[in-house]
C-alpha cells in the first residue's frame, strides 16, 4: 500500500508544482500588464488634458480674433462679444498649460514662447480696438499692413498645431499599447484557463487509474485470503484510509487547483470591465471641441481613482470597445485631416454647386416625394469649392433624410447678398429640431431625436468646422415637427487670412 501511495503523490505532485509555477508566472505577466497598462491610462489622461487646453487657447485666440476683426469692419459693438468673453479667459488656459507641463516634467519653454506671442497678439489687438473707438481708422490700417498681429498669430497657430497634433498622436500610442496589453492578457489568461484545465484533468486520471488499482488490490486481497477475516479487514482498513486519501487529494484537485483558475477568471472578467472609465472620458472628450464639457463625464480626480484602483481589474474592457473607439478615431483623424487642407479660392458659382448636390439626390427626392426648389439667383463667390461642396452636400442630404414621412417634402434653397458677404438659406418642412438640441447638432458625435437614421453624428461638426475655415458662420432655426432653416453666411470672398484660419 505504501508504494501505491508513493506512486499517486509522485503523479499527483508534478502536475500540481507545474499548475502551481504557471499561476505564478501568469499572476506576474498580468501584474506586469496592469502597471504597464496604468502607466498608459495616465499618459492618456495627461495628453487629453494638454490636447484639450491648447485647443482651447486656440479657440479663444480666435473667438478673439474674429470679434476684433468683425469690429473692425462693422463698428459695431456687438462684434466685440466673442473678443470680450474670451480674454479673461486665455490667462488661466496658459496658466493651466505651465502647470500641465511641470506635472509632466516637461520642458515650460514652448509655454513661455507662447505666452509671449499670446501677449504680444492681446495687446496688437487692443491697440487696434483703441484706435478704432477713437476713430482713427488710418493707424489701424498702418498697423495691420505691418503684418506682425497676423505673423504672431500664424506662429502661435503653427505651435499649437504641433502640440495638439504631438497629443493626438500619444493618446492613440498609449491607447494603441493598452488595446496590445489587454490582447496579450487575455491570450494569457486563455492559455493559463488551458493549462490549468490540462492539470486537473491530469490530476483527475490519476486520481482514477489510482482508485481502479485499489480496486483490483482489494479483490486481489479478497481473493487471496477469503478464509483470513483479520486479513481482510486490515486491508478493508487500508482501503478506507485510502480512499479517504483520495478525497482529500480530489478536494486539492478540485478547490485549490480550481480556485486559482476561478480567481484568473474572475481577473480576467474585472479587468474587461475596469476600462469603461478611461475610454468614457476619452471617448468623451476625444470627440469633444473647443471649451464645451460634457455633463456627466468623470473628472481627473475620479479618472484617476480608476486608473490606480480600478485599472487592474479593468483591461479586458479594451477588446469589447475595440469597433466603437476606432469609429471615433477614424472620425476625428478625417476631420484633423479636413481641417489640416490647404483651401484654394477659384470664382465658384453657388448656384451650379447647389444643382449639382441636388442632381445627385434626386434617388433620394423621389423615394421620398420630395422635391427642391432652387432660386433663380444665387450669387458668385470667391471661395473653397470642395469645402462648399461638402457644406451644401451635407445640408441638402440632412434635409433628404430627415423630411417627415407623413407629408410631401419640401426643400427651398434661397440667397441674400451684402456687401461683404452671402447668406444661402436652405428650409425644409422635416421633422424639425427641438430646442434643446439646436445646439448641439453642431457638436461632434451628437445627434437630436429619434435616432433612426444611418449616421455617426459628425456630418454637421464637419460642415460647422468648413463654414467657420471659410470665414462664416451657420445657425439653425426651427419649429419641432414642421421644418428647420439652415442659414449659411459666408464672405464673398476668401482672403488669406481666412484661409489659414483653424476651425
């Protein structure tokens, strides 16, 4: 009996050591991953937050820049709004910047240039204004053909083009490092599930070939001293004893050797969940222009709790989000590389332009027996073609898909001319838009109503962010459930400095 037993504990305790060194093996890779993981989380957060305040200096400077300019040629004062609400504001965005960069231990030096520049731009602007209030209009125009507001704001968009872009791309990086981490531990964890499975099953066919040859000792005994009562009750006592052994190495088997795999698993299932928090935020802000800030989204704070607390318990979640964060991507890079587009001024014909869009969704029109009425004047212009041609495409295939299908629709496109600019009009008798969302259209990855509709909520961020790179501005005005009118002002002409503006 003695050599049985050392026999079973020889072929139970090698598959055991091994299931015990591929645990720990596999509890290292994964709190290697997990480190390197967090690491990853928070280069992301640090990055958003740089990517997000110098957009956002950005998009002060020119709120700034386009109420002086706006004053400037108009006189009047309520063009000095955007100008008066942004300068407060730029002082703390730089003040934020610096304090980013210390955090990060990064060089302050690029702030200080831009700072520098920023005031040099504040005060070339405030000198103008000056001057314009006091009504000496000659100095204004000596200044600005010196050039040296629109080289200072050149530069500054130059820099901050280059740290946004510098952002952009370590955000993708680290979530791109994450994304490989989350893949190998779950590569990790399905070999460990294997390898751990492969034990117990060792460890069970051991078990059984040990019982069966018990089995046969006992009848071997049973056989051999049927006249030996005393002989036979030792061994019935050594078979008790040994199958008791047996329990005790099934309960091993199946708890100790079981509990660890459960515990991998269990891992495995926290960490596919604990990403949800970072990918909220980036997604969430990723997507996000300008200064506005989503509500409900988690701060740095909570972000950061679940980066050191969370964050282990929370890779997997990578694998699952993999299509939608790559959509957002995908998304934001064709409007980075939009808006990184050289425009190029020709005499374009709006009217032409518009006939054209329309003549390609006359499909369209008729499945919906819609029709649109084109006014015979529409001005010419000198502008972008293509970006004209994407705004009314993506206005005119708005108004197509979101026409009410309990009337015939109605599409009217129409025109005022100044001076200085163009207004085309586009109204329809849709579905409308309700108040609450007449913003938030123009923001990116939003859409209002129903969503019944095929799309990603990026078609009127796109147009907005054309329309102001050419120098204009598109509102909305709309009733719910009887029709909206998009009104598209642009200037007659695309000058040199409107071209080089970001949108």
């Amino acid at each position: 009996m003695t050599v049985l037993q050392d026999s079973f504990v020889r072929r139970i305790f090698f598959p055991m050591l091994a299931g015990v060194i591929a645990l720990l093996v596999i509890v290292g890779v994964s709190l290697w991953l997990t480190y390197r993981t967090t690491e990853d989380a928070n280069q992301v957060i640090n990055e958003r937050q740089s990517y997000e305040l110098n957009n956002t200096l950005l998009d002060l400077l020119q709120d700034m820049e386009t109420g002086h300019r706006g004053f400037l040629l108009t006189r009047d004062p309520k063009y000095l709004e955007p100008y008066n609400a942004a300068r407060p504001r730029v002082d703390d965005v730089l003040k934020r910047l610096r304090e980013a960069a210390e955090r990060d231990h990064r060089s302050v030096e690029p702030i200080d240039r831009i700072s520098e520049l920023v005031a040099y731009k504040i005060l070339e602007m405030a000198s103008t204004l000056d001057l314009a209030r006091a009504g000496r209009y000659d100095p204004v125009r000596d200044l600005a053909r010196l050039d040296r507001g629109k080289a200072a704001m050149d530069t500054i968009r130059t820099t901050l083009g280059q740290s946004i872009k510098r952002s952009n791309d370590a955000v993708i990086a680290h979530l791109a490092n994450m994304q490989s981490n989350s893949r190998l531990l779950t590569w990790i964890s399905l070999s460990a599930s294997l390898l751990i499975l492969l034990v117990i099953g060792a460890a069970i066919w051991t078990a059984t070939q040990y019982t069966r040859e018990l089995v046969r000792a006992r009848h071997a005994v049973e056989a051999a001293n049927a006249s030996l009562e005393g002989r036979v009750k030792a061994r019935t006592f050594d078979l008790t004893l040994a199958n008791e052994e047996i329990q005790r190495y099934a309960y091993i088997v199946t708890h100790d050797l079981r509990a660890p795999l459960v515990n991998i698993v269990g891992f495995t299932g926290e960490l596919e969940s604990g990403l949800k928090t970072v990918q909220d935020y980036v997604a969430g802000t990723s997507n996000e222009q300008g200064t506005a800030e989503r509500a409900g989204a988690p701060d740095v704070a909570e972000v950061r709790t679940a980066v050191t607390e969370d964050m282990p318990e929370a890779i997997g979640f990578i694998r699952a989000s993999t299509t939608k964060m790559d959509k957002l991507i995908n998304a934001i890079l064709k409007l980075s590389r939009e808006g990184r587009r050289q425009l190029r001024p020709e005499r374009v014909d709006l009217k032409a332009v518009i006939e054209s869009t329309v003549a390609s969704l006359q499909h369209q029109l008729a499945e919906r027996n819609a029709t649109v009425e084109v006014e015979n004047y529409l001005p010419l212009i000198v502008s972008d073609r293509l970006a004209l041609e994407q705004i009314f495409g993506n206005l005119l295939d708005n108004a197509v898909k979101y026409l009410s299908p309990d009337r015939a629709g109605e599409i009217r496109i129409s025109a005022t001319e100044s001076p200085v600019g163009v207004q085309i009009e586009i109204a329809d008798n849709g579905r409308g838009i309700a108040p609450e969302d007449r913003e938030r259209i123009f923001e990116l990855f939003r859409r209002s109503g129903t969503q019944n509709v095929a799309g990603e909520g990026i078609g009127l961020a796109h147009v907005r962010a054309l329309v102001r790179r050419l120098g204009g501005e598109i509102t909305v005005e709309s009733e719910f459930g009887r029709g909206s009118k998009f009104k598209v002002r642009l200037p007659k002409y695309l000058t040199v400095n409107t071209e080089t503006k970001e949108a």
